[in-house]
C-alpha cells in the first residue's frame, strides 16, 4: 500500500523468495517518480515495518536505488 499510497501509477514488482533451511526474502520494488505523492497515512510507516520485523529475529531496508525504492527484508521460519 505505500508504494500505492507514494508512487501511484508506477509499476510496483513484489519477489517472494522461501528457503527450506533458513527463511523467506520479500522484496517490493517500484518505479521512482518525479513528484513522490506524500499523503500521512494511519500506521507508523516504514519505521513500523521495520520494528516488526526485526522484532521477529529478521532484517529490513528501505531506501531508493538507482530508478527504483526497494523495500527487503528477510522473516525466519518458526516451527
């Protein structure tokens, strides 16, 4: 929904990726705009992302790359 929320009309690429033995990598990529639309939403954002899934043992970055904001992070498996 962010990407929805501030990239509106760019293409959006989700890659999930599990692993037997360790995890599964999320990845959500998008077109980086010209004019970002910035719009207060009612959650805590990227940083709320973050503290969640790092509250769970994984990892998480967010940050714009060259043409493109890439959202990753890697979630453990619980058994």
């Amino acid at each position: 929904t962010n990407a929805q929320k501030h990239a509106n009309g760019s293409t959006i690429r989700v890659t999930v990726h599990g692993s037997d033995q360790t995890g599964v990598r999320v990845d959500v990529r998008n077109q980086l705009m010209r004019q970002p639309v910035f719009e207060h939403g009612s959650g805590t954002g990227l940083a709320g992302l973050a503290e969640q899934v790092r509250g769970v043992g994984g990892t998480f970055t967010a940050g714009a790359q060259p043409g493109e904001f890439v959202v990753a992070c890697w979630l453990p498996w619980y058994s």
